[in-house]
C-alpha cells in the first residue's frame, strides 16, 4: 500500500498478514446491489453486465454504440473497479423502440446477464451498496492475531476513510487541485475528479485525527451523528444515555465534514478538529469553497456487512463482505492485510 492510505492511522493496531491482490481478475468480485429491481415497464433498458478487466465509461459506450444511442442515453450507478471481475447494472434510453438482441453482446472484456425495463434512468447513486469477494495470493503473517482483528472489524467497523483509488493512479490528485485552485485550466471531467480528491483528503486527515485519539467510533463533545439506516444527519445535542446505547449498537455514528461553503456544524471538541485541519489546509478548503461545494457529512465509521473469511490453501485467503455505496473495500482490507498488487513487489 502506498501514497495517501499508507500515511493512515490503523485502528486495529496494524496489519497482521501480508499478501498480493488481484493475480487474477476473479480474485477481486464485485457485485453491485441497486436495493430495488426494475418496474418491467418505460423507456429504460436496464441491462444487467457482468466485466473482466473493463472500464466503466468504456462499457457504457460499447451499449450505446450497439443500441445505436448516443453516450449520454446510458446511464449507471457507480463506477466499478476495472482490475477486477464484476456485475452492474446499465440503463440504456430507448424511447419508441424495442431491445436490441442483448444476447449477441458479448466478449472477452464483458457480456450481458439479463436485462429488463424501468421507468427512469439510472442515475449516479442510485444504488444500496455492494458485495465484495477478495482472494489475497501468497499470504504470510499472524493468523492468530488476523482472527482477532476481524472479529473486532466485524463488531466495530474500521474508519471510512477514502481509498487510495481518489487520489489517482500516482497519488497526485490533492497536489492538482492545488494547482486548479491557483488558476491552472482543467477539462470539465477532471475538475470533478481534482474537487473530490481535495475534499477526501481533508476527510481523511479529519478523520485521521479521530483515530489517533482513539475517538473515530467514539463520542466527543459537539458531534454531529448519522442514522446508519437512513443516513439522514442530526445534532449536535448532549450525550445521553440513549445515544449511548444506540452508538454502542451502530445505530448511529458520528460523522466528519465534506468541506466546502457554510459553517461546520459540529461544537467543542469535534469542531477542534476540523478546525485544526481547515487552517493547516486553509487553501483546500477555500478552494472548495470558491468553487461552490457546500457543507455535507460522511460517517466516520465504516461497519462491513457479513464480514466472512476462509482458508482456500495454505497461503490463499478469501474473504467476503457488503458495503454500502461510498465506501471503499481496500479500506476494509488495509486495517487487516497489507496487501500489494500482483505486478508490485511484496515490501
């Protein structure tokens, strides 16, 4: 692990095994869970995809070139790893006219599962979550401590920070954001990619704090709280024993700023920190603002769904586990395994 993730403070004392990800694409699947099914009726083929080692956007553009629509008729709702196997769903705008033979779409890069009808696109979002199964090849490292780690991942969640994957491919992206905000031009697309790689990194560094001072699941004065169902936001208001028990329970979880124009909600101690990574990155935070994001929170906590692990051989782990959209699944590894990727040399 390298770059923004590795400066990271674990919660769980620090990786016990180490190992290598993705050897093959299979050993990194992930399949997305929209949390409703299609309506079967209106303008909207929604065309389930299953993908090896493909981009997202690059996908979208082999449906729309084969339906004969232009790109921005294809919708879907996240972007999916491509070093990666994994299943998502597409929708495709076809008002007036019937589907095309979905079946004759295939090749070694992806083909379709099944594909039905719904009544609106499909937007960005618009999804509960998803499921993960990870191998890890070549794994060494204290078993008898992993064991203890994922129970306690299992029962307390790890920090949700933001993978290493915002921060681009050399890790650059903050550096860029930089720049765009001193008046460097960037093309539409990057200036999302560069605006959320700035918010992320103050999250992190936020969050990060958290962690260092053992607090990241914890209560401080001022904390503004997230319902883990709904995720609709409430507080600041006094401790109570009340919250007590549904904090203990992960009903609710404190949460960290997505900086941008207003004032930070959090009192006391909770605003403390946030305010002491504002002022050390006073020119991120302007930056956002000048660019007219407003204030939003994000959990602070991260608990994965169903968290399973199995020995496939002596040195292959599996493990297996859901995440609600947003969230990050090496973030989940990296508290564990520190882990590298097959073309990288184990450190």
């Amino acid at each position: 692990m390298t770059g923004e993730a590795a400066a990271l403070p674990y919660a769980h004392g620090g990786p016990s095994l180490r190992g290598v990800l993705r050897v093959a694409p299979e050993d990194f699947f992930v399949d997305e869970d929209l949390g409703f099914e299609p309506d079967g009726i209106g303008e909207h083929a929604f065309v389930r995809v299953e993908k090896r080692n493909a981009n997202t956007e690059w996908v979208a553009r082999e449906l729309a070139h084969f339906a004969g629509v232009a790109p921005h008729a294809v919708g879907y709702a996240g972007m999916k790893d491509r070093r990666a196997l994994t299943r998502q769903t597409f929708s495709v705008h076809l008002p007036g006219r019937p589907d095309p033979d979905w079946a004759a779409l295939q090749n070694a890069e992806y083909r379709v599962i099944d594909a039905s009808r719904n009544s609106r696109k499909l937007k960005t979002g618009a999804l509960r979550g998803n499921g993960f199964r990870i191998v890890m090849r070549d794994v060494a490292g204290d078993r008898g401590r992993f064991d203890e780690q994922i129970a306690a991942v299992a029962q307390l969640g790890v920090p949700n920070y933001f993978g290493e994957q915002r921060f681009g491919r050399s890790g650059d992206n903050v550096d860029n954001a930089r720049r765009m905000f001193q008046g460097r031009r960037v093309q539409r697309h990057e200036r999302g990619v560069l605006l959320s790689a700035a918010r992320s990194f103050l999250f992190n560094a936020v969050l990060a704090e958290r962690v260092r001072q053992g607090s990241w699941n914890a209560a401080v004065g001022g904390d503004v709280w997230m319902l883990a169902g709904s995720q609709s936001i409430f507080g600041p208001e006094p401790m109570t024993e009340e919250l007590a028990t549904r904090l203990r329970s992960g009903d609710i979880v404190p949460t960290g700023p997505m900086f941008g124009a207003g004032m930070l909600r959090t009192k006391q101690d909770a605003l403390q920190v946030e305010q002491v990574v504002a002022e050390a990155h006073a020119d991120l935070v302007e930056g956002l603002v000048a660019n007219e994001l407003r204030q939003e929170r994000r959990a602070l906590v991260l608990r994965p769904g169903g968290i399973l692990s199995e020995w496939l051989s002596d040195h292959d782990l599996e493990l297996r586990f859901s995440l609600r959209k947003g969230s990050y699944a090496t973030v989940v590894i990296r508290e564990m395994c520190n882990s590298t990727l097959s073309d990288e040399p184990l450190s």
